[in-house]
C-alpha cells in the first residue's frame, strides 16, 4: 500500500494531486501546525494567472497567531474575501475554453461559510479529485494519531496505523527534514520520492507560468487535465 500526506491546502497545485493520484491513500495532515508568517508558505492560500502575471489568492486566518493547527483556524469572514476571490477566478478564466465547466460549482464552496480552513480546503480537493478522476482514499490524521506525537515519529506512526508498505514522500526541505531512511527501513516501509517535472502547457495571457492552482489548468484543459497532470 502506497501512502503519501500533506497538509490540507486552499486551491492546490497540481504537484499535489500528482501526488494524490500515486497513492492508495493520502493522509490529510489537518492536525500540524499552522505556521505564523512563514514566507513562501501554501496553507491559507495560492497563485493564479491574470493578465498581469500570477497573483495570490489569500484565505485570512484569525487566530493564526495562536499557534493553531490546522483543523481549529477560524476563517475571517468579516471581510468580502470570497466574492473578491470569485470575482478575481471570473475575470481572468471566463474566456478560457472550459470556464463554464467548473467556475459555478468552485465558486459556491468558495462562498459557503466553513467552520475551518482545512473544510474549506478538503471540499475543494474533494471537488478536484473528482473533476480529475482520482479515486485515492483520504484520511485525516488526527483519526490516525494523538496530536503529542510529532515530526518523523508522526509519519511512521500514520504509515504503521494504515498498513503502509511505501511512503510517498515530497522532496522539498520541508519534507526532507523528517526522513531518516534507516527508520523507515527498519519498520519495514519502502521509501520514495516524488521527483515532479511540472509539465508545460498552453495558458492565457502569454508566456507559461508554473505552479499555480489546480484551477489554471482546468479551465484550460478541462476532462484532458487528469492526463496533462
């Protein structure tokens, strides 16, 4: 059985359900830290395309100062985020061939109220993996594991609870901090890496740009996404 898990992103990349779509299970780490200030950081947030080049596209957190996980964020709804998100999705995709295939249902769990970010998040990747065909099992980890036990102790325990026989793991140094291969290879588990190459494909407004949300790519490429991914 093959196991990846990440952290419960807003709008991912498609690195992501690469990622998703190699494993039999995937493991939602809605339990971690929410991480306060981190540059470069994908949680609450991601890119897309626009006519003057890629722009963020940002869910406030309320008490990320807290030190929260995931799981316990309180999305700030008292600012008009999520009709500016929809309204940004609309003006820069509606002349993309497969705009209308997808923006309505994107936009109604957009402007729904949800209790966390990692609902937010998860109804999205739900959508997603079913626009793209993939039928991976998610899991969260906080039914998995108590939230004391932390780090790579945390990965082997979610791997060993499943049933794992590989670890799909991400090859960033955030990923890499956590990997000892000599306890992965004395629990049994086989250990692999995801070597992304972000393929290259035709977008609006000139010259590619990589790593933006999902939704770059399916309002372009549409049912040929899952292949493109």
């Amino acid at each position: 059985m093959i196991v990846s898990m990440h952290q419960p992103n807003y709008l991912p990349w498609i690195g992501f359900f690469d990622k998703i779509k190699q494993s039999d299970v995937f493991v939602l780490l809605d339990d971690v830290q929410f991480p306060r200030g981190k540059k470069g950081f994908f949680g609450h947030r991601n890119k897309i395309k626009t006519n003057a080049g890629e722009k963020w596209l940002s869910v406030p957190i309320k008490n990320k100062s807290d030190l929260v996980p995931f799981n316990k964020t309180i999305i700030n709804y008292e600012t008009d985020w999520r009709q500016q998100h929809c309204n940004l999705i609309k003006e820069f995709y509606k002349k993309s061939k497969y705009f209308l295939d997808y923006y309505e249902k994107i936009s109604n769990i957009i402007m729904k109220k949800h209790n966390s970010l990692t609902d937010l998040s998860v109804e999205l990747i739900v959508y997603f993996m079913g626009e793209l065909k993939i039928n991976t099992e998610l899991k969260y980890a906080s039914d998995l594991v108590d939230n004391n036990i932390s780090g790579g102790e945390r990965i082997i325990k979610i791997l060993e609870e499943l049933g794992a026989t590989h670890y799909l793991t991400g090859s960033g140094p955030g990923s890499m901090r956590y990997i000892n291969e000599d306890e992965f290879n004395s629990k049994g588990i086989n250990l692999s890496w995801q070597l992304y190459e972000h393929p290259k494909y035709e977008q609006l407004y000139g010259d590619f740009i990589p790593y933006l949300s999902v939704i770059d790519l399916l309002f372009n490429y549409g049912t040929n996404s899952k292949e493109m991914i």
